[in-house]
C-alpha cells in the first residue's frame, strides 16, 4: 500500500473544510479510502480490463454499511459474502470482483481485513509435529509479502495477448494455451466441490484446468478441452498446474511458529477461519 499517508492527510483537509462549509450537516465527511498493491500490478489483465497496467486498486475503508454485508444470512448461505463485501469497498464500480486474478483479489481480502478490525489475526494452529494446539497471532501488515510470480522466459512460455499464455506439455508435446485463475472461476471451483463430495467426482485439480486450458493444438471446443483434460498425461497434468501456481501473482503470509508443547519450531502458513472476518 503506497502514498497512502499523503492521501489521508488530503483527505483530512478535505474533512476540515467540509466540516466548516457544511454547518447545516455536521456529519457531512469524505468517506477515507487506501491504494492498496496488486501483485500483479496489472500486468496479466487484457487491454480490455480496467486495471490493465496498474499496480493498484483504490478502496473504501470498510464501514458499517459493510457490516451489515457480512451478517447478511442469505449472502452467507449462498457463499457469496465475502465477494460482495469486496466489491462494495472498490471505487471503480468498472472493476468487478469475479474478473480479478486471485492474487490480487486476495490483497483486497486482507486491506479489508486491516481497514475492518485491525491488523492483528489470533487464529488457533495445530503444532505439525505433535497436533497441539496453540493461539499464534499474526500481524497481517508485517507479515504478508507479495510472491513474484515466475518470468515467462524461465519456463518457454509464450505470452500470446489478451491476459493468453502459450507452452508445451513435456509428454504429450502438445500446444496448449491458457490463462490465470480469476474469481469466478474460484467460485464455481468451490461449488462444485460442495455439490460433489463422492469419490467419483472431478477433483478441484482436474476442474481447475479445465477451467484455465483454452486451446490444445488449436482446438477451441469445450467439450473436446473437457476430454483432452481427462486424458491428459499425468506428467502433463502436473506440469501445467505447477506452472499455473508459479505464473500466478499472489500473497503469502507466514509467521516462525514454536510449539509450546514439544518445542517443535516451523514457519507456518497463515489459516484463514471464521475469524477473519467475524472476530469474536
């Protein structure tokens, strides 16, 4: 988050002089709002896309109007809460929720967080050694970093427009073109997760690709995609997921953990739980 500071201050004065213009409204403010980093910096968007090239978003510090949102029981139920929560704290009403890379939707999550309750986190964590739990918190400021993503060149991959990148599979030789996860695709990831719990039903992995994989050897058709997916390589599969994560621009938080118990020191990934967003 940069030139956030200069920003306040502007606002402030803006505060000030609102204050003094408007006597019939004492209440009368400018709502403050925060640059806030995307690890992308826009630079996996199309031309197309409102934050194509631009390394920030502006957001609304979060007030009780999103609240509201958050204890809204049908949005809860429909899973759908927490997207729109996000999308009534970003200024351009252009951009929307579903289009942002996860990465960079994932930076919004936690300025939200940090605009809403705070930075710190105290979330409970299972020792990996022995299980015992313990309360760990984190500074979620200080402790989260943005993860590069991989150069394209490292991997022979071609970036081919429009947010389209272009490699081979080391098995099967065969061309495939494919973009980056967004939140709609994470969306409907976690729906069909919910709605197929057999063990018969596609895994996340495999829905994840079919999702990403527009071509293969030029084929555009869905349907064909769903069975090149199906069939694909082992090999295959794996690479083109291992490559999916190291192209994609994100976060990460982690904290040393010390287990209090059997002593047993890690670094550790921050969990995310119902307390994110509802502390107790």
């Amino acid at each position: 988050m940069r030139d956030n500071e200069e920003r306040l201050e502007s606002v402030a004065l803006q505060d000030e002089s609102t204050v003094v213009d408007s006597q019939n409204n004492a209440l009368s403010f400018v709502s403050p709002t925060e640059l806030v980093y995307l690890p992308s910096q826009g630079k996996m968007y199309s031309e197309e896309h409102p934050l194509h090239n631009k390394d920030t978003i502006e957001l609304k510090f979060m007030t009780a109007k999103e609240e509201d949102i958050l204890t809204n029981k049908s949005l809860i139920k429909k899973g759908i809460v927490i997207d729109r929560m996000l999308q009534s704290i970003i200024v351009d009403k252009n951009i929307k929720i579903e289009d942002l890379l996860i990465g960079d939707k994932n930076a919004i999550t936690v300025a939200a967080r940090i605009s809403g309750y705070g930075q710190e986190y105290s979330v409970s964590v299972d020792c990996p050694s022995c299980s015992e739990k313990s309360v760990l918190t984190f500074d979620l400021a200080e402790e989260t970093i943005t993860k590069k993503s991989i150069m394209v060149e490292e991997k022979n991959i071609t970036e081919v427009g429009h947010g389209l990148f272009s490699i081979k599979l080391p098995k099967s030789k065969i061309d495939v073109v494919f973009r980056l996860l967004n939140g709609k695709d994470e969306a409907e990831i976690t729906k069909n997760f919910i709605s197929n719990k057999s063990m018969e039903s596609e895994s996340n992995s495999t829905t994840q690709l079919k999702r990403i994989v527009v071509s293969a050897n030029g084929v555009t058709n869905k349907a064909e995609i769903s069975k090149f997916v199906d069939n694909m390589p082992a090999i295959d599969a794996r690479f083109l997921r291992k490559t999916l994560i190291e192209l994609s621009p994100d976060i990460e938080m982690k904290k040393e953990f010390s287990c209090s118990s059997c002593g047993h020191e890690e670094e550790v990934e921050i969990p995310f739980t119902v307390e994110f967003f509802w502390p107790k």
